[in-house]
C-alpha cells in the first residue's frame, strides 16, 4: 500500500476549528475530507465511508467504516460512537448525526494516522484532577431495574460517586 503511505505522510488537516467554550482548537471530519480529497486524486485512489446503525445490551451506536482502495489493495478501518437520542438541544437526527461525524472523524484518524491528542507529558501541568461525579441516565436506571440491579445502583449513588435526580432515587428505591 505504497499510495496510502504517501498520502498519510503528505496529508495536512490542521486543527483550523474553534471551541470558543471549551478554549481548544480541533479538525472536524468534513476538515479531514476536504485536505485528503486532492491526495486520493493525485494518487488515484478511492475513499468511500460506510455507517451502521448497531444497538448492544441496550446501548445504540454508529459504526463507521472508511475503505481505501489503491486500484489493488482495499483497506477498511472502523470506529464507533454512541447516540444518546436524548441529548439536550438536539433533536433525534442531530444525535445521529453528530454521532455519525465523530465516528467517522476518528475512522478517518485511524486510516490516515492522525493523532488528535498530545503526549501526556506534554499536557501535564502536574495538577490535581477534580473528579466529576458520574451522572445515571433515566436510561441507565431502567437497565439496572431490569437486570437486578438497582440495589448496586442506588448504593453507588448515595455514596456520592454519581449523581442522580431526586426523582430517579425514588424509581430505585421501589
């Protein structure tokens, strides 16, 4: 796969985004698309992404799947990402398809060796981490009903290491 190494080696997809909340800088998978595109031409060479709706033990997902072909050789790398159908400002296709796009990001970083993170060490301010609590979902609590386990649940929640609202609480202690 002589063209796929020439174009990981040339590829440039600059962190040019902006998180002005979070205060970093990122690529987006459109980002990663639009600087390779010129180097599948140039090497001729084909990229198609493929996505596939999976549930597993009640935890719905996206598959994507990148396939790069040189002519020859086929290659195909996959990554997935978890829809949550009830997150806060979206409707249900915005879900999927902000799901859609990070999985298929991180397809895109794997074929074409993309590092979106820096080294440890790089980033280590050698402060102590505050550990945020764990928050249960409503969705979260009906798997631990279902399956036993809401005595678990509840004693992980009073121990301060999640959250949960008062009215979740109450579904558990039933």
């Amino acid at each position: 796969m002589n063209k796929l190494i020439k174009i990981q080696s040339e590829l440039k997809a600059p962190k040019n985004q902006r998180n002005n909340f979070g205060k970093y800088n990122y690529r987006s998978c459109e980002d990663i698309l639009e600087a390779v595109k010129p180097l599948l031409l140039k090497y001729e060479c084909n990229l198609t992404i493929r996505d596939e709706i999976l549930e597993v033990g009640g935890l719905v997902f996206v598959n994507s799947e990148c396939y790069f072909s040189d002519g020859e050789n086929e290659l195909h790398v996959s990554a997935q990402a978890g829809i949550n159908p009830d997150r806060k400002g979206m409707d249900i296709a915005q879900s999927f398809g902000s799901s859609s796009s990070y999985a298929r990001k991180y397809a895109l970083n794997g074929l074409f060796l993309i590092d979106d993170t820096k080294d440890a060490d790089a980033t280590n301010e050698h402060k102590t981490e505050v550990k945020k609590p764990k928050v249960f979902t409503l969705a979260d609590i009906d798997r631990a009903i279902t399956s036993g386990k809401q005595k678990d649940a509840l004693k992980l929640i009073e121990s301060g290491d999640y959250t949960a609202t008062k009215e979740l609480i109450e579904k558990l202690k039933k």
